[in-house]
C-alpha cells in the first residue's frame, strides 16, 4: 500500500471513529454540564498541540521533510496550544470574557488546523519518515478538528 494511500485511510477511519465516539458519548456527557464546564475539557484536548514539535528532535524524521513547512505546523501547533491553555484558564474559574475568548481561540485554532493540514498535503507529509509523528498526524490531528467542531457547537447551543 502506498503511503498516500495508507495516511489517508488511517486518517479517514480515526476522523470518523472519533467522530462517533464524540456524538454517541463525549456530547451527550458534556450537554448536562454548564458551558463553562462543558468546554474546559475540550480545550484541554487542544493544549497538547505543542506535539508536533517533536519533529525537531533528532533523529525524528526524515532529513529531507520540508523543515520550512513543518516549522509553519508546528509553530503553529504551538501557539494553538498555549492559546488553549488561557482559555482553559479563563473558562474554568469563569472570568469576565471567557465565552468571548472561547470563541476566538477556538477560530484561530481552527485555522491554524486547516493551515496545518494544507501545508503537510502541499509538502506531501505521508511520502516522507515521519517517525512518531506519524501517529500524531492519524490519531491526534483528526481528534483536534472533532473537538473544534464539538466546541462550535457548543458555543452555538448557548447563543
């Protein structure tokens, strides 16, 4: 099986796995909970974003990935992850603005997923050795867009 074959099937069945998981159990769960409580462990999901930044350890991919376009991903991962981490803060002991910063962490976030995911298709990402990273881009990245869409609907539900 081809790499590009093989990413985009492991990538498919864990989108969809997850995504079932979240409907059937994590919603349902987080729905009879205050929105403030409801979307702390959401975003508590997104403040391991700084994984990706594992690509620059020696010896953890292929010398010849595109290092520009992975330095994008992960600076961005990055600065998702700390961005969380404020909302985190501020929902959980619900200070003045915390659905406002909700909101505009939770976009900014989002589109740094998207960039990510465009910048690692672009530079094709899946033909390279990617090492534990791999795992990362299959497991992980299609929890973090389940969760994004999880918390817009959240947000939505309370307006």
């Amino acid at each position: 099986m081809s790499p590009l074959l093989l990413f985009g099937l492991q990538f498919t069945l864990s989108l969809a796995i997850f995504a079932l998981i979240a409907m059937w159990y994590i919603a349902p769960a987080l729905d009879r909970l205050p929105i403030h409580a409801a979307l702390v462990p959401l975003f508590l999901v997104h403040t391991l974003r700084y994984l990706p930044s594992t690509a620059f350890a020696p010896g953890q991919v292929d010398p010849k990935l595109p290092m520009g376009a992975m330095a994008t991903i992960a600076y961005g991962d990055l600065a998702s992850a700390i961005l969380a981490l404020v909302a985190v803060v501020f929902l959980r002991y619900r200070w003045a603005g915390s659905i406002a910063v909700a909101w505009l962490v939770n976009i900014l976030a989002s589109l740094d997923w998207l960039n990510g995911g465009f910048v690692a298709a672009s530079n094709q990402f899946p033909t390279y050795a990617l090492g534990g990273n791999w795992y990362i881009v299959n497991y992980y990245v299609p929890v973090i867009g389940v969760v994004h869409v999880m918390i817009f609907r959240r947000l939505l539900k309370a307006r």
